[in-house]
C-alpha cells in the first residue's frame, strides 16, 4: 500500500489530472527517456492507488484534508467592520451575575431520561434561583442561595450518569447545583460552554460572598489591577505610548483592533479628539486583554476571587498541573517571575494578569521539558533507536528538474538529522558532484557537501552522523572520494572493524561524535586494489516487487556489479549495505553490522504480509527504508508505516513540508532533538509479541485515555492566499491521534465565526491509546471555507511528551517556523482505562468492568511440557487481575461520591470534599486521623446519609489498598518466577518436533509462546505499577487532609507502626532491578 501522504492537500486531485493530460496526449518527442521512465511510473501509481489502496487504512490515518466525508453546514459569508462581538464578553464576576439576573434557558435533566427546558434566573437581590414555566408554585419552583451547599461542573451526579441520554449530553455544558441537607442536585445544561461557566461561576462567588451588590463586588475584584493599571497609565507621557502600553502589555494584541476600540468608546461617549483618560485606559485593558476561560479557571481557584495567594497557587500547581510536592517556595517563585503589580509581589499574590502570564509562559508549554534533552537511554545497541533520516539530502525542491545546493546539508544537519545521503557521480575535472542520476537535477561537488558535514555534522547533535553513499563512480574518482572523506573529516570517520563475537551493534553513547560510512563493502578476503560488489542506484530501481504474490517470501531485486575501490571500501565498517533476500535467510546468515534498503513500497508489502518477521527482523538489524522513485515530487510517505514496524532509517524528503514531514520533527522532539528514539521495550526484547498491523489491544501494553479539552485559541493569522474574505477568519481545530491502526483517530471542533483573535470552543475529546509509546497528537487549525479549508497552523507532539493540566500549545506554519503569538489554550489528562492515572508503559490490556471481569490467559502450545507450566500462571495472573481491579473500582466509585470524573486524580477529590466535611458552624463532621499508614476518616458525631455514604466508600478504598501494598510482592514475584521457569526456548523447536508438530501448527506454537511470556511480563509490571499508584494515593489523602486541616493525629514516624518492620516495608516500592526483563539472565535471553 503506497503512503497516506499522497493523497494529502489535494494531490490525489492534481495527481488525476495529471495523469489523464497524460494518458490523453501523447509525449511529446523532446521527452527524454529518463524523463518518460518517470512518467510511467507516475501513471503506474495512480493505478495502484486506485487498484490497490486500503480505504479502511487510509481512513484511520488520513490527514485532516483528506477526508471528504467532513461535510460543513452551508452558512452565509458576513463580514462585520466592528471591533465588539455580538455577545458582551464575560470579564468580572458582576458580569456573571448581571447575566444571571438577566435570565438564561437551560435544560433541566431528570434521572427519568426526560430533560425539560426551563427559564432560568437570578433574583434581583441575589436570594434566590428561579424557573419557569413550572407545575409548581411560584414560591416553590426555586432554591435559596444560602442552601446551595456547592457547584459541580460536568456529568458528576447519579443523575447524569443514569439518564438515558447521558452520552448525548456534551461535559463542558453540564453543572449540577448541589443543596439542601441531604444534598439534593439541580441538574442543568446550557446550550453553550460559556454559558455553563458563566453560572457556576456567579453562584460560586454568592456561595463565597453571600449577598453583596454588583458594585461592591465588581470594586472588590478589580482593586489592585485597577490600581496597578493606574500607576502605568500615570507613567506614560502621550496617549500614543499609553496605546503602545497595552501592545506591550499583550504582544500578540493587533494594533487596528486596539485603535478601533478606542474609537468606538470615545464615539459611544460623544467624545471628540484622541486623549486617552484613565479610566478609558482601564477600561480597553479590560476588555481587550481579559481572557474569560483564564477569568474562569482564576476564580476557580482563588479563596477570594481577587487572587491567588501562595495556598491556593499551590492547590493549583499540584492538582491541576499535575506538579510533584509543590512547596511555599514553589509557589512564591511563581509569583515573583510572573506576577506585573508591585502590591502582588509585595503580598506574595498571584493576579489575574500574573495567572495570565504564568499560563502563557514556557512553564505551561504542552512539551514535557524534560524531554527538551537527551532524556532516554543511549547505552542500548544502535538498532534499538529509530533514527531521524533524509532522502536525497541534497535537493530542495522535486527528485526530476529540481536544484540540488549544500544548504538542504546545512538543514537537515541544524533539524537533528543524523543519517544523510550523498547520491555520488562522475564529474568534471576529476572532482566527484552529487545529484540525482537519470534526472535533470543540477550538481553540487562532492568536496564542497564534505566540508558542510565536517562543519554542522555535530551542531544540533552530538551522537553518531551516519552518511547514505550511493556510489556510482569509475575507481579513479572513487579514490578522489575516499582522498577528500579522509582529509576533510579525519578522526571523526568511525574505522573500527566489527568484532564477530559482538551479537549488536555499538550503542549511540559509544558512537558519539563519530561518523559512519554507510555503503558497499568488499569481501574480508579481498586483498587487490577492487573488486565487484552490486549496483546503488535506488533511482533506477524497477516496480516489479509490486507484482509479488502475498503468500511468498519477497525476492530480491537483480543488481548490475560495478567496480569498487578498496580504499573507499575500507571506510565502510558498521553500515554495511547488503541485498535483502528473505527473513529466513537474513536471520540465519545476516551479521549484525549488514544494513539492508527497501524500497517503501517492498517495505509496505513486507509490513502487511510478513508483520511479526519484520519487527523481528529489525530487534538485531538496522532497516533503511527510501521513498519510492515515483515520487518524483519529493512528496512524503508516512514514516508511522515504518516505524511501527521497527524500522530505524525511515529517509525523508526534508524539502518537501506537509503532514507527514510534520509527523517526523515531531516524533524526534522526545528525546531533546538528538536525533535517536529509542524504541518501544516490545519492540526491542527478544521474547515478546506484537504485530505492526494490530487493530486492538497490544498484548502486554496497558491501554491509556487521552482526554484533551480544546478551551480557546490566540491570534490566529489570516491563512495565505485567503483574499476572499478579506482578514476575516472562521477557526476550527482538528485532535489527531497517529500511532498503529489500533489507535488512528480523530476530532474536530465546531467552527467559531469571524473571529481569528480569541476563539472559544470548548470542546472535549476522549482517545484511547493502545500503544503509547508509539503514538502522537498533532493538533491542527483550519480556517472554514465553501472553496476549500485553510490551513492556518499545526503542533505535533509524541503522547510521552504530553504535560497535563491547563497548557498552551503554540503552533507552527506549513513550513514548521512558529508563528508569533498564535496559541492553542488546552486542558491534558492521562488516565488508564479505569480513571487511575498514567501507568507504567507496560502491561496487560484487559476489559474492566464492575460486574463482569476479563482475565489474562495463557495461550495452548500443544507442547505439554510448556503448557503445564503456564496454566501454574493462571492463578496468579487471576489474583493480580483482582487486586488491580478492586482498587479501580473502589477508586472510581470514591470519584463518583465526591462529584468529580475518573479524570480526577484523588487529590482533587479530597479537595472537593472537604468543604462537605465541615457542618454549618464551621465545626469537622469528620477527620482525618493519619496517625496509621493507612488514613482513616473518623466521624465527630452523627452522620447525615450523604457521609455516611462517602465513609463507606473511602474506606472500602483504602481497603483495596491495602491489599494491593501487602500481596502485590508476593504475586509478582510469583509471576515471574512461572516466566523464568517457562523459557523453554532452548529447546522449544525440540519439544515441538517430538509432539509432532510442524509447519503451519509449529510456527502457531512459537507465536503462542511469545505471546504468554509478553502476557507475564506486562502482567508483572503493570502489577508493580498498581502499587506505586497506591502509594502516590497515600501520600495525596495525607497533603489533602493535612490542607484542609481536618487531621485528628499526624504521622510522625512515632506512632504505631513505628516499629513495625513489615508495614513499612509493605509502603516500599516493589525494587526497580527486580523488572519482568531483568529477572531473566542474559544466557536466557541469548539462547532464544
């Protein structure tokens, strides 16, 4: 199957044309044949696409402007010349609740399945909430303020969660108003996510305030951004610096919105001339800098909804942004870096202003920054990495006409590419040049691309710079070749020959500042001056692979020999370029240093028929895979093809932008740009099972939800070559999973009309990742249009680089340069498939549920002497299922109790709860007594039902985990001491023989043995991460308690368990030595 990429941004359109001018009229005769070798080819493509092509894969890996099934509603084009939006912007609480006076409809839902619409709104004096029309009285179809015991946002009520249309029901819209003493639900959903924060802002600050007028509250919140505002406004000297200080103030702010502005105020106050008054001043400020879903999120937080002290920034950081034991200190660091007020840095707050910029700061970036550097292993052998690799590095435009220049060197070089090719050819002068063969591509030399490699080949990276030499030479300017790579690059070549007893390759750390030859190599034996070795040229390479049949192994193409210089063969060590032939072939006689190229679409058909061979095959061997010659374009195949068979030099057309050039900068940020990913552990073991093509679960990796919330987006540019509409700009934003077919998904916002500077969408989306490690987000904005959509900007992410909480991703152009001041405002968050955090990369996907339970098994080999030993397993794997799972589902119903998603992590349940454990004069209904290992909820005296419920429920979830501290060990061990005793792969071929197995049932028996030993490790450590997530809830209750002082006893290493050896030593994290793969020995896992 060729790559998704060609069908991508219209080319599948161009292409057709294309082809049927082609077809239709004859080539002309000035064609030459090079030129028409190509043609061909190009018609051969548009009918294997057309043949051949996999809707169903392109579908699950389509980019956003391939799929035609995204029909847009037909609306009328406007235009509007005024700077104000049809609806007042929401930037105070007065606003909030003057909205709420106002009235609002929203829809009434009822545990019965019906939802009725209903008029809503605020008393006047602020007592009350009211709707109409209602069957009943006036005086009773409403609740009191001072009864409303909290607000929830979301479907968090059993309410929601047993009406019949709940999954119909959009989260952002959703809130329940929570009242009474036995915590009756109001359940609402607005039309709209601003709607919803709207009201569950207003009545958190009357539940904060009680009563108070607009005035009173609208002068409490603005006070010291007034004040602070006031002494700039008193600093600048002319009305225009006071228009430049609000530019200055917010850079991405566009000078005819702010001027226009301006007007418009001065106008609506029949004012003539262009002085500025303060309070004008103050009042643009406001207007045009206060984002309302940061406003929102702020008050949220903020104890007195005026700002947010050191406690309440520290509530945030670690709740909502997921930061590891935040201190004061953290939090005054914060403060002090970001907040603009002199009275906040003296009072140690954090305002509005100062919240806004610490959100947009690089600290909030949606990158991991410890990923910014080298933050993987780098000790592994290099077959184990997938390494960032260019295709004719030498071109800057298409493979037929275009230039060739020592600057796509310099590029690729300063990108963090660490494999480039050298296309070498006969030149004149005796000087060797570099260009595509068969083509009109122009020539640069030879000597001239050597001195830009010895320049930047360390610039961006430090680790090993391998050079793809394609050599087409006569001996003579072979000599000139190897004369000018000893001289230029000198120390730097890497010479050491392979040792044969070595079973890998040299690892990256090894490797550093070294550069490999990677090309063809004479016989050890030889000892003339050259020899004879088979042809390079990948351009001349025929499509007769395409005509293989799937149930045979691939042949090899026919080569032509050419003459090889010894000196230059001598330069070659670690990358020896070798024929393919077959897998079987390669794994019996294939040495660990020899470097096989595939053509992508041999590539592709090796991926479909023969998946488990190749990512076998890649475990010990390094894989270069090259575009097809079809491409004449330098259009992009899709590196994910590849990469998830384990491929490692996966070359790509630098010059050529686009989704998938997208896909391959942004899968090789995750390990500070170095150019070397190291790949996922089930890719590299010896022992394991995974298949490329898997469309489910991946056996011994633990599924993952991917929750991301597209909040708002910042400054979006007008997309080139989009006169029509003149600067106005429609956004919408496409949430693209790439990864194996399993996990392909995407979604889309809804369209925000005229409106490129500060767009609210307020959509949530819900991934499931089967195999995270190989997975990416790429999050792009279109701009909606009856012609065609444009593209306004993109980010692409590897999912281990994903930070959670409130994050701003900032986005890039076609081309990959960033665009100033253009942001995307998000909210991450990472569960497993029960709502229990981020685990640990490995482990066992198995359907969870409250009453029905899926457990791991073992699969039958047919081979007795195996099987007895893994149906031992079967116990154990049993035992961790119900360990994990009651501690889940405890975990979860705590969740639901405390009125917040799966999606909440139990610190944020605590925090949520404890206003609910105290009773109206302020006295603790319950307490924390953390004088145990195990925190206990103790009641002060008689219990409405509504605790009672949420005691149960607490306690029913420390006692899962307890069981889960004191018999994970044990069960893990267990496990893998069945995993060690069943490695029978010595003589698994043996065993196999005698009980008369062979062909087709050998190889299934081979399968089924991988795959129990993959079960048993990912069962292992995803039970050895379950006590670790255990361990972090301990310590979340203790910090919850301890913040909302509501502790009876505090443990100080004193109390009970004090001298308890083993309850301390349960609280101690399985021995990070003791992992599924190091419990075996290294004979063990050589021998297979």
């Amino acid at each position: 199957m060729l790559p998704h990429d060609i069908l991508s941004r219209g080319c599948i359109m161009e292409l057709s044309v294309s082809v049927s001018t082609l077809l239709d009229v004859p080539l002309s005769p000035c064609v030459t044949p090079d030129a028409a070798y190509f043609t061909e080819n190009l018609i051969y493509a548009a009918n294997f696409i057309v043949e051949n092509v996999d809707n169903s894969a392109l579908t699950c890996c389509n980019s956003v402007f391939q799929d035609g099934s995204r029909q847009r509603k037909e609306r009328k084009k406007t235009v509007s010349f005024s700077s104000m939006p049809t609806e007042k912007k929401i930037s105070s609480a007065s606003d909030c609740l003057s909205a709420m006076v106002e009235g609002t409809e929203l829809k009434k839902v009822r545990s019965n399945s019906r939802v009725y619409h209903r008029y809503f709104l605020l008393d006047a004096d602020m007592q009350s909430l009211r709707w109409e029309p209602s069957k009943k009285e006036s005086d009773k179809a409403k609740i009191d303020v001072k009864s409303i015991k909290e607000v929830r946002t979301g479907k968090n009520t059993d309410t929601f969660r047993t009406n019949g249309t709940y999954e119909q029901i959009s989260e952002d819209c959703a809130f329940s108003i929570i009242f009474g003493d036995n915590y009756e639900s109001l359940d609402l959903v607005a039309n709209t996510a601003d709607v919803a924060n709207i009201w569950v802002t207003g009545l958190r600050y009357l539940i904060s305030y009680g009563k108070h007028s607009l005035n009173m509250i609208e002068s409490s919140q603005n006070n010291m951004r007034s004040s602070w505002l006031s002494q700039l406004f008193d600093k600048a000297d002319s009305s225009n610096s006071k228009l430049q200080l609000i530019k200055e103030l917010n850079p991405g702010l566009k000078n005819v919105k702010m001027e226009l502005k301006f007007k418009e105020l001065l106008k609506a106050k029949d004012r003539v001339g262009s002085d500025v008054t303060r309070d004008e001043f103050i009042e643009v400020y406001h207007d045009l800098c206060t984002r309302p879903e940061i406003y929102f999120l702020f008050v949220q937080f903020s104890s007195n909804k005026e700002f947010l002290d050191t406690k309440d920034l520290m509530i945030f950081l670690e709740a909502e942004q997921g930061m590891p034991q935040v201190s004061e200190e953290t939090s005054l660091e914060v403060i002090h870096k970001y907040e603009p007020s002199k009275e906040g840095q003296v009072n140690n707050w954090l305002s509005l202003d100062g919240f806004t910029n610490y959100l947009m700061s690089p600290e909030c970036h949606i990158f991991d920054p410890e990923h910014k550097t080298v933050c993987q292993d780098m000790n592994q052998p290099l077959s184990h990495y997938f390494i960032n690799s260019s295709h004719n590095t030498y071109l800057i435009e298409d493979q037929f006409r275009g230039p060739s220049d020592v600057t796509g060197y310099i590029r690729a070089l300063k990108m963090g590419c660490r494999s480039v090719e050298l296309d070498v050819w006969d030149g004149p002068d005796n000087e060797p040049v570099i260009y595509t063969g068969h083509t009109m591509t122009s020539q640069i030399v030879f000597r001239n691309v050597i001195d830009v490699i010895n320049k930047y080949a360390f610039v961006a990276s430090e680790f090993p710079l391998i050079l793809c030499l394609e050599n087409h030479c006569s001996l003579k300017q072979q000599r000139v070749m190897y004369q000018h790579l000893k001289k230029i690059l000198g120390d730097k070549m890497y010479l050491d020959s392979p040792k044969p007893e070595d079973p890998y390759l040299p690892s990256p750390a090894l490797l550093k500042g070294k550069i490999l030859l990677k090309g063809k190599k004479l016989s050890m034996n030889c000892i003339a001056t050259e020899g004879e070795v088979t042809d390079e040229d990948e351009g001349a390479e025929m499509s007769q692979r395409l005509s293989i049949e799937s149930t045979e192994q691939p042949p090899a193409i026919i080569h032509k020999k050419f003459q090889l210089s010894k000196d230059l063969s001598d330069l070659v060590t670690m990358c020896q370029s070798v024929e393919f032939k077959d897998f079987p072939t390669s794994f019996q006689s294939q040495k660990p240093w020899e470097l096989c190229s595939f053509n992508e679409v041999f590539a592709s058909r090796c991926a479909n028929d023969f998946p488990g061979d190749f990512v076998n095959y890649n475990k010990k061997f390094l894989a270069r895979i090259y575009p097809s010659p079809m491409r004449i374009d330098s259009s992009n195949m899709n590196p994910q093809d590849f990469w998830k068979c384990g491929c490692q030099i996966v070359a790509m057309n630098y010059q050529t932008p686009g989704l998938m050039m997208d896909l391959n900068i942004g899968w090789f940020r995750q390990n500070g740009n170095c150019g070397y990913v190291l790949r996922p552990a089930i890719m590299r073991e010896q022992v394991s099972y995974f298949s490329a093509n898997t469309k489910d679960s991946v056996p011994g990796v633990s599924p993952q939800l991917l929750h991301i919330k597209i909040i708002s987006g910042q400054n979006f540019p007008k997309p080139k070559g989009s006169g029509a509409k003149g600067d106005v700009v429609d956004p919408y934003v496409y949430v693209e999973i790439h990864g194996i077919p399993a996990d392909c998904a995407e979604q889309r916002t809804r369209t925000v009309h005229q409106n490129g500077d500060n767009p609210l969408f307020d959509e949530s989306f819900e991934f499931q990742i089967n195999l995270p490690e190989l997975a990416m987000v790429r999050f792009v904005v279109l701009d909606d249009d009856y012609i065609g959509d444009e593209f306004i900007g993109q980010y692409t992410i590897p999912f281990e680089c994903l930070q959670p909480g409130f994050r701003h991703v900032p986005l890039q152009s076609l081309t990959g340069e960033m665009l100033p001041h253009t942001q995307l405002f998000v909210h991450v968050a990472i569960t497993n498939r029960r709502g229990g955090g981020k685990p640990h990369k490995r482990g066992l996907s198995v359907r969870k549920g409250k009453k029905s339970r899926e457990y791991a098994s073992m699969r039958v080999l047919l081979i007795k002497t195996i099987d007895d030993v893994f149906k031992t397993a079967l116990l154990s794997l049993r035992e961790a299922t119900d360990l994990r799972e009651n501690m889940q589902n405890a975990l979860v119903s705590f969740k639901e109790l405390c009125g917040l998603s799966a999606v909440a992590n139990l610190k944020q349940c605590l925090l949520a709860l404890c206003p609910r454990l105290t009773g109206p004069d302020g006295t603790p209904l319950l307490l924390f007594n953390l004088s145990d290992q195990y925190p206990s909820l103790e009641p002060q005296g008689l219990l409405p039902d509504v605790l009672r419920k949420v005691v149960s429920s607490y306690e029913m979830m420390i006692q899962t985990s307890r069981a889960v501290i004191e018999s994970a060990e044990a069960v893990y061990d267990r496990i893998l001491h069945i995993q060690k005793t069943g490695m029978f792969h010595e003589n698994l071929h043996e065993l196999a023989v005698k009980e008369g197995l062979k062909g087709r049932k050998l190889h299934k028996a081979v399968e089924s043995f991988t795959w129990n030993i993959t079960i048993l490790k990912g069962q292992a450590d995803l039970l050895k991460h379950a006590k670790s997530e255990v361990q972090e809830n301990l310590k979340q209750i203790h910090y919850a308690a301890l913040t909302c002082s509501l502790t009876k006893g505090r443990h100080d290493g004193g109390g009970s368990q004090s001298g308890d050896n083993k309850g301390r030593r349960s609280l101690e994290a399985i021995p990070e030595k003791a992992t599924a793969e190091e419990e075996l020995s290294d004979e063990d896992l050589s021998a297979y």
